[in-house]
C-alpha cells in the first residue's frame, strides 16, 4: 500500500475528504518522524514500535570493483512488529499444514 492508498481508504472510512484525510496522515507521519529524529521511541499499541538504531563505522565492499570503501557510523530506523500483526501474518490458513 502507498500513502494515496491509505488516503483514500481513510477518505472512504470517514466522513472526511480527501484533502482532510491527507492532512491528517501526513500530520500523523511528520509527528513521528518528529519524534524518531528526537531520538524517542513511537509505540502505535496494536501495531508495532518504531525506534532509532546505531550502525557503527565498518568496511565495506563496492560490488562493483571489489575495492574496499569505509562506511560511516549513522542512525537507521527500526520497527518491531506488535503482537497482533505477528499473531495475524503467522495464523495458519484454512485447508493447509
């Protein structure tokens, strides 16, 4: 799914339309990129857990020559999934093993 997808599922849920739906994703969006850059932690109960992780500085290979290049440390987002959404992508289906 895409961000117009989700606008648009959210227009069609609500009585809201699709200008106000768009607004209120890309609030809710920009509020948790806030708050990722801020270095907390953003828990959507039901949902999953977003947080920043460090990479340290390590060596890496260009794959295309095979020369040997130096990647800087830096911060990357990570998301752990919430018990519903394992629980439901886990579920076993009717009719298999």
């Amino acid at each position: 799914m895409i961000k117009s997808e989700l606008i648009s599922k959210l227009a069609e849920q609500t009585r809201l339309n699709k200008a106000d739906a768009e607004r209120v994703i890309s609030t809710v969006f920009n509020e948790i990129s806030k708050a990722l850059i801020q270095g907390n932690r953003v828990e959507l109960r039901g949902f999953g857990v977003l947080s920043v992780r460090s990479r340290q500085a390590r060596t890496g290979r260009n794959p295309k020559t095979g020369q040997t290049v130096s990647v800087a440390a830096k911060k990357v987002p990570f998301f752990k999934a919430g018990k519903c959404i394992n629980e439901a992508l886990n579920k076993p289906k009717k009719g298999k093993k």
